[in-house]
C-alpha cells in the first residue's frame, strides 16, 4: 500500500472521529476505538493488529493513569470543603471589589490548576455572580475572565489529561511541561482578560443579571493556608526537582536526590492530596472513603479516553505517516506552526481540547526529527504549541461553551461574540510567546 494511500486513510480516520464524536454525539471512547480498530486493519495488515492497540492503550494510562487520579482527588477535596472558595475569599479581600475580575481571573487560574475547566467553572460560577453583584461589573466581563483563566491552564499544563497524555506520546518532560505550561498560561490569560475587558466595555451592569449567590463566610470556609496547601505544594516540588534535572546536580548528595525524588510529577501530587486531607473537617475513615470514591469515579473515564487516544496514536505512528508528512511539512519551513496548526483545526472541528491534543501528538510525533524538534526542548516547545491549538476555537461544538453560557446565564450568542472570541486570542498570543521562545531554545 502506498503512502498517500495510507495518508488519505490516516485523514479519514481522523474525519471520521471527528463526525462520530461531534455530530452523531457517539462516546468518545467507542469513536477512538473503532477508528483505531478499522484503521489498523486496513493500513496494518502484517502486524499484531491487537498487540499495537494493547501497547498504545496500556503504554498510555501507566503514563498518565496515577497523576489523574491523583489530580482528581485533590479537585473534589477542594469543591467539596469549599477550599476553592476560600481562595476566592481571600484574593477578593486583597484586590478589593473595584478589582473583582482580576480577582475573579487569579482565583480561576489557581484553581483551575488541579481542577478540570468545567468542573471548576461549575464550583466557581455563583462566586462570579457575587463578584459582580458586590462590585456592580456586568456579569459577562467577570464570568468569562473566570472561564478563561481555568480555560488557560487546563489547555496548556499536564495537570489535565489532554497535555498529560500527549506528553506521555511525545516522551517530553513531564516536570519542565508543567512548569512551562503553567508559566505561558499566564500570557494566555492576561490577553484573555484585556481582550473581555475591551469587548464588554458598554455593558452596564443590571440587577437581574445575578441570582444573588452569596459567597460563604470565612468562618464557614478552611482557612486559605490549607486551601492552597494541595496546590502549591506540587508545584513547587515540581519545579524544584525540574531545575535539578536542568541543572544536572540532582544525585550530587542525599538532600538533593530526596529533593528530586519528592519533584516527580506523581510522587508532588500523591503529598498534594495527603495535604488536601487536611481540609476535611471529618477525616473518619468512611469520610475519606467517600471522597476517594467520588474521585475515582471522576477519573475513570478520563483515563479511558486518554488511553484511546494514545492507542490511536501508536496506530498512526505504526503506518508511517507522520514521517512522511513530516518530510514534507518540512519544506514549507512552518516548524513549530505544524503542531499547532493540526491542534487548531482539531479542536475546531470536534471540540474536545483534549481529544485535539492527543490526536495531534499522535499526528506530530513521527514528525519530530524532520521538523527539527526531536531535541528535549523541541518537545516542550512543540507540546505547548498544540495546547495553543487545542484553545481556539471554543464554540457551540464544546461542551465547556455550553458550561459557561448556561450556568453564568449569559445568552450563547454573546458566549460567542466574548468568550470564542477570546479564546482565538488566547491561542495565538500564546503560539507567538511560544515562537519568540523557540529563538533562544532550539
């Protein structure tokens, strides 16, 4: 079988998942898994057909599986004590009520950084309705700063499933990603933020825009340190043991081997829940039990349909396509534009930015020698390149579109006009930080 016959076969399939997923609505599971199965038997026909789809499924979860749960764990922890709103409490109390959308935007960022868009979008969307009704600021400007704040981190750090598992298919970093990831989610949301200021600049604030959610009292809360504890505590793990591996000196002694042991990714996030636990008012076993519980059941088809995506991943890889187009691609001297490009089209055409990530990384993967991003830093450039793409365009087709529109109570045709319109902004500041970047990196 030719190339371009197995690369027409590789575009379809894509198509495919695409309509499955989008239009007839089937389980993005069920759709990656017969695309993968009916692709493999067409385009693989002399291999282990049921060995390649074993290997990308299970390859993919043992990357990934122990940092979603454990990420889920802290997440419900947080919604449940009502530690995400404390932080809220406590960055409103700091910027004042003249400043409730930054304050609104800083809380989603911190929060958002453990806890999935939407969920977190869900927990937060009364506070923003306060923020508005106790600083007079059309809903709108707070509502969709608060979306794309989490927005921001959920595309581009793999603290999410999307960026965790094209990490794991691109073999990148994981504790430099997240630090990266982190560091350019914060242009992402600063231009986000001016972007709806500018776009809601005339509207006036109105009474009935808000169903007087009342923000609950310190007293009712855990106190902030706690609340930030599960979430500051990984990261700064994270980085500290990302700069030893930079920096080369991580097995010098014994206190800076301890250091680099606690800044694995999995080990950060395991302390971060066992620091989450102190949130619970009742630690009885039964209690944690039932936290644990809701959290597993939260994870579990995430780490499903990430691990069909790598399957459907190692499927691509294993017909040679990426190469191919690689070659190619790497006459037009796009470089870095490549992933992002394929991420952008993927996301606007299905949806999901976590089935647009993964389906790219997979499409980018063999790509990486031709497009000259084979080296470490290559790979966290490119990575951060498809979480650009995976952001634009949030619309009608995305679940989290309906999530802000419909539990902040604004109209979908002024989601569309504020919210997608920053989310375009948003991806292709973020792809330009990532391009001046790669001037000093690669």
């Amino acid at each position: 079988m030719s190339i371009l016959t197995i690369s027409v076969l590789v575009l379809l399939s894509i198509v495919l998942i695409v309509i499955l997923t989008s239009v007839t609505k089937l389980n993005a599971f069920a759709s990656l898994f017969m695309v993968s199965l009916l692709l493999a038997v067409i385009a693989l026909p002399g291999k282990d057909i049921v060995e390649i789809l074993k290997q990308g499924f299970g390859n993919t979860v043992s990357s990934i599986g122990f940092l979603i749960i454990f990420g889920a764990i802290i997440a419900v922890v947080l919604e449940k004590t009502g530690g995400a709103a404390s932080i809220a409490n406590y960055i409103l109390s700091k910027t004042g009520h003249r400043n409730a959308a930054s304050a609104m935007g800083i809380t989603g960022f911190i929060v958002g950084l453990p806890i999935f868009c939407d969920s977190g979008y869900i927990i937060m969307s009364g506070l923003a309705k306060s923020f508005s009704s106790k600083a007079k600021v059309a809903l709108p400007f707070i509502a969709f700063v608060l979306a794309t704040s989490l927005y921001s981190v959920h595309c581009l750090t793999p603290t999410h499933p999307g960026a965790l598992a094209a990490s794991g298919i691109l073999g990148a970093n994981l504790g430099m990603l997240i630090v990266l990831g982190t560091l350019f989610a914060i242009p992402a949301a600063l231009a986000a933020f001016l972007w709806i200021k500018w776009q809601t600049r005339n509207d006036i604030y109105t009474e009935t825009e808000n169903s007087h959610h009342e923000i609950r009292s310190n007293e009712q809360l855990p106190p902030i340190h706690l609340s930030l504890l599960p979430i500051v505590t990984p990261l700064l793990l994270i980085a500290t043991g990302s700069l030893l591996t930079v920096l080369d000196i991580s097995n010098v002694n014994f206190i800076l081997k301890g250091l680099a042991f606690l800044g694995q990714p999995i080990v950060s996030l395991m302390i971060g829940v066992l620091l989450s636990l102190f949130l619970l008012k009742n630690r009885a076993i039964k209690n944690i039990n039932i936290v644990l519980e809701s959290a597993i059941e939260k994870a579990g088809p995430i780490l499903i349909v990430t691990g069909a995506g790598g399957m459907f991943g190692l499927v691509i890889k294993e017909t040679g396509v990426g190469a191919y187009a690689g070659e190619f691609l790497l006459q037009t001297g796009l470089g870095l534009a490549v992933p992002f490009l394929i991420a952008s089209i993927l996301k606007t055409a299905q949806g999901s930015s976590t089935v647009a990530i993964i389906t790219a990384a997979s499409f980018v993967v063999p790509m990486l020698p031709a497009l000259g991003l084979d080296s470490e830093p290559g790979k966290l450039l490119a990575m951060i390149s498809m979480g650009a793409g995976s952001m634009m365009v949030s619309h009608a087709n995305d679940s989290y579109f309906w999530v802000v529109s419909r539990f902040s109570g604004i109209g979908s045709n002024t989601a569309l006009k504020v919210y997608s319109s920053a989310t375009v902004v948003m991806g292709i500041v973020t792809f330009l930080c990532v391009w001046l970047t790669s001037l000093f990196m690669l």
